[in-house]
C-alpha cells in the first residue's frame, strides 16, 4: 500500500510532497501526520500571502 500527498497550485503540474508505504492501514494510518506536516510546509514555501483568486467572499 502507498499514499502520496500531492501539492498542486493553479496553473502548475501536481508535485509529490510527501509518500509513505506499509503492508497494514494501521502502518500508513501512522505516516500520516509527517505527510500531512511535509504539505503543510510545501504549503507555506509557496504561499505569497495574497488573497486567492476567484475564491468565495
């Protein structure tokens, strides 16, 4: 079993931020924070700080 976290911005390919593998879901279930921290940093890398285009008031 594999999961992948993709990061993809308007306008750009997917980028894989973060992966893990294991046999049994208790095995992924507990790489999922480090997956989610590793997007959550690519996140920021790329974050300008503007306000996000044609997104809801």
């Amino acid at each position: 079993m594999k999961v992948e976290v993709l990061l993809q911005t308007a306008g750009q390919l997917a980028v894989v931020v973060g992966e893990a593998e294991g046999d049994t879901w208790p095995e992924m279930r507990a790489e999922l924070p480090a997956l989610f921290r590793e997007l959550a940093e690519a996140i920021e890398k790329t974050s300008d700080g503007g306000e996000v285009p044609h997104a809801p008031a």
